[in-house]
C-alpha cells in the first residue's frame, strides 16, 4: 500500500551498502521505522531527505508490515543546526528523548513540538540553555508525564512558597511542606523558575520560548528539567552525555 505523509527524521542507521533505516516521526501514524534503500549512492533521489533532522513530505510503501521510502520531497532541513555543533547535538538529544517517548499512533503535537524545536534552534537562533529544558517538560507533558504545577500538592497555596519540584511524583510543593512528603528527591525550583514551568506546561504552544529567565532560575529550572526526565524514564540518553560534555 502507497501512503503519503509528512515526517521528521529523528535517527539514521547505516543498513547494507548502500542503505539506511530512518525512525521517522510521521504526522499520520506516529513513529514509523523506514528503510531508504540506496540512499547511500550517489544521485540517488532519496540522499538529502534521508538525513537526521529533514522534514519533508513522503512518499511510503507498506508491504506485510515493512515500510519504505519512495519518495520525498523536503519541507525544511534545518541546514543551520548542521554548522553548530552545541545546537546539533542538542536537537540530536531531543530527537532522541522523542524517539523513547513517541508511540506507534499519530500524535501532531509532539511532531509540531519538535519541529518547534529545531526551528527555535536553527532559525530563531534561541539560546539551547533555554531550548533543552523547556522542550523536555513539553515533551514529557504531551507524552503522559505531565507535571502537577499550579499549587502545592501538600498544602495547596498558589504561589507554593519557596516552590520545588518532586521527581517521582510530577507535582510542585512548598519547600517547607517537603516533609509531608512520601521519599524520593525534590529539586529546588525557586519563584521565576515556578512561573516559567508553568508557562512551559500550561501555556501556548506557539509561545513555549517566549520567556526568558535570570541565570540563576534557568539553571534551577534546567537541573529540575533534566532530573525529572531521567527519574521518570528511569534511562539515561547516551546525546544527552555527549550534550553535556561540550
Ligand atoms: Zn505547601
């Protein structure tokens, strides 16, 4: 069967001489794994689109349970990432943290979410300290781990006071109310943090970058991101490591 979609290239892997085996987020039935054969050779037709990162309208053959490319025309490369690696490797982080959360069935905002991200990235030119930890907790809020952030799931006061985020359960607390608490660890968000999760969680998706935060509150706020991420996936990312160590 022939279908037409739109998809994002989250991963490549080599196949063969002259293949690759994309993870493709399509915009009608969610995450798909899609052989590009001879995308690998020179001329071929598929070679520019069959790239982490492209965005392009394709072209697909489903034939018992196996997907190929046939077609592809490119919406968008987002060529810029490709000549920064900070940015590279950042969006290589996110396409991966997609890749563990998306689902075999369509979902349109974690695709428009990521393409958000890369054109943030690539084309708004938004600094990646303020890109990675609110493309994580949008990410993770789409995906079923939305966190609790409006009032103190202890004692109910909005604004919590001295607000922290608890990972294993996703909800915000006051800091003094962190004994009422069953274990596992708080992070520390502080006001303008707390406000910026909420826009992050609750606000329009059109708007996820419109804010900016003091130095001090966007590293509480990134610390509380990557902290809840790997709590709740309970995994590492081998992107974020590499991330990490630039
Ligand atoms: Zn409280």
């Amino acid at each position: 069967m022939h279908w037409q979609t739109e998809g994002f290239v989250l991963r490549e892997a080599l196949y063969r001489e002259s293949d690759k085996i994309l993870t493709v987020l399509t915009r009608a039935e969610g995450k798909c794994t899609v052989a590009a054969r001879g995308a690998r050779r020179s001329g071929s037709p598929l070679t520019a689109a069959a790239q982490p990162f492209v965005y392009a309208h394709m072209t697909l053959f489903t034939y018992r349970g196996r997907c190929t490319l046939d077609d592809a025309e490119i919406i968008d490369s987002f060529h810029a990432l490709r000549a920064d690696i900070e940015r590279l490797s950042l969006a290589a982080y996110l396409a991966e943290l997609c890749e563990a959360l998306a689902g075999e069935v369509a979902d349109p905002a974690l695709l428009d979410l990521i393409l958000n991200a890369c054109h943030a990235l690539a084309r708004l030119r938004k600094p990646p300290a303020l890109v990675k930890p609110a493309t994580e907790f949008r990410m993770m809020s789409i995906c079923g781990f939305q966190p609790a952030v409006d009032a103190c799931s202890v004692c109910g006061r909005v604004p919590p006071a001295e607000p922290c985020l608890h990972l294993n359960q996703g909800s915000v607390h006051c800091a003094a109310c962190r004994t009422g608490l069953e274990g596992g660890l708080s992070r520390t968000l502080g006001a303008d943090a707390w406000r910026a999760l909420r826009h992050i969680v609750y606000g329009d998706a059109k708007r996820l970058y419109a804010f900016t935060l003091p130095p001090g509150a966007l590293a509480a706020l990134t610390t509380a991101a990557e902290a809840f991420v790997l709590t709740q996936l309970e995994r590492g990312f081998h992107t974020l490591d590499f991330y990490k160590k630039l």
